[in-house]
C-alpha cells in the first residue's frame, strides 16, 4: 500500500509519537489524515501544520457510541493506525489494586479492538487498507517495572496476530510495530538506548509501503527481537534483574 493518496486515520493523535503520525503522513502526500483525540482543543496547533489536510476528531477509543460515531463520519478511511495508548508504571503485585491494570486494557487492548471492529468494514469496502497498531516489544517479555502495561500489549499482539489472519480475506494488510523505549517526556528516565518517535513513524509507514507485518523500530526493539528468538530465558532473567536488585 502507498501512502500518497491514501485518506488515514490517526488515533492518539495529539500524543509524543501520534502527531509525528500525522506530519508523516501528510509529508508522504496522503490525502486526508483524521487526527483523533478525546479533547480536539488538544489538537489546535497540530491542524495548524496543514488545516487543509488533517482534519480534528473528537474520539474516545474506550468509549463505543465515540467509536460509532467516528466510524459513521469517516467512511473514506483506507488506513487506520491505532495509536493512542497508556502506561502506567505498576507492578502486577506492587500496584495498589486493579485500577491500572484495567486502564491499560481498556485503551491498549478494548480500545485497539474496537476501532478495529468498526473500521474493518469500511476497509473492506475501500478496497483492504491497511491496519497498523502501534505495540510494544514489552508485548512479547514482561517488564515488571511496567508489567500491566507489558500485559496489556501482549493481548495487543495476540489481537494484531489474529486479526491479520482473519481479514487476510479481504485484503487488509495488518502491521504491528513492536519499538522498545521510545524517546518521549515520559521515558526520561530510563535508559538509553532509545529511539526517536520520528523513526518509530518511519519505520511504521515504510512497514505499511513493504507489506510486512511486524516492525521493530531502533536498536534496543531489534536487539530483544533477536534474543526473543535465540535465548529468551537470558532476557528474562535481565528483565528480573532490573527489579530485584
């Protein structure tokens, strides 16, 4: 798929690595991009890049009559990147209760499945499309730092995994990108190494061009890809280790 000409959709669009999603996009000549966030005031400077091309979007991903209604008015769309997303830094134990755990779900996973439920059909009838959901490689080895979070994006992998294979049928590629930590205001304090919420985009769109379906933007996402596959249990154990030094 191309993104010249194609009319995207843009969740989270008003985020550290969503509005890079949407300059990208218009950059690479897509038509139309619909910038969604639950508050459009939020997205005032980011339209005022190119008001002729992005146009604002009141949407709440967790709520469905939101869904609805943005799928109702958005029945051009050929590629939907679902990008909003929430992680909230708590252990499975050392949380206080369940309240961050369910959050997680309901945006990163509930959230990730409606849109995709509602704009399925509308792909189907443009032609295929493309679904690109903005994952993690947390998805694939629990961090338990942010382990909820991790959770929550394993579910988004198996969602993104499944998915792909159920609307091969009707021509619509699904693309995961998997990046490790993402140089944003909320990842200041962790380590390095990090990759540039510019190259996470690229990586995403030039995914979308190839046709593949897993990305894995910067060194770090590369790097655990490789041991997921070779020696998973020495990651593990890293991952272990952060936490019970």
């Amino acid at each position: 798929m191309q993104i010249k000409g194609a009319i995207a959709l843009v969740t989270g669009a008003n985020g550290d690595i969503g509005q890079y999603f949407v300059k990208a996009l218009c950059d690479a000549g897509a038509t139309k991009v619909y910038a969604c966030a639950r508050k459009p005031s939020d997205l005032t400077s980011l339209v005022a890049v190119n008001p002729e091309q992005i146009i604002p979007i009141a949407l709440d991903i967790t709520n469905s009559d939101s869904v609805e209604t943005v799928a109702q008015a958005c029945q051009d769309v050929n590629l939907l990147i679902n990008n909003a997303g929430v992680g909230l830094l708590k252990g499975f134990i050392s949380a206080a209760d369940l309240s961050s755990a369910r959050a997680e779900i309901e945006v990163n996973y509930l959230g990730t499945l409606a849109m995709c439920r509602a704009f399925a059909p509308i792909l189907q009838a443009n032609g295929g499309g493309a679904i690109v959901n903005m994952l993690s490689i947390l998805g694939k080895i629990n961090f338990p730092m942010n382990a909820s979070y991790s959770a929550s994006k394993a579910a988004a992998v198996s969602l993104t995994q499944g998915l792909r294979m159920e609307l091969k049928s009707q021509n619509t590629l699904v693309v995961g990108v998997l990046p490790g930590t993402v140089d944003t205001p909320g990842s200041q304090h962790f380590p390095p190494p990090k990759v540039s919420p510019e190259d996470v985009v690229r990586e995403a769109l030039q995914g979308v061009i190839d046709g593949v379906n897993e990305v894995y933007p910067g060194e770090q996402a590369k790097q655990m890809a490789a041991q997921l596959l070779q020696d998973p249990q020495s990651l593990e154990n890293a991952m272990s280790a952060m936490v019970n030094r």
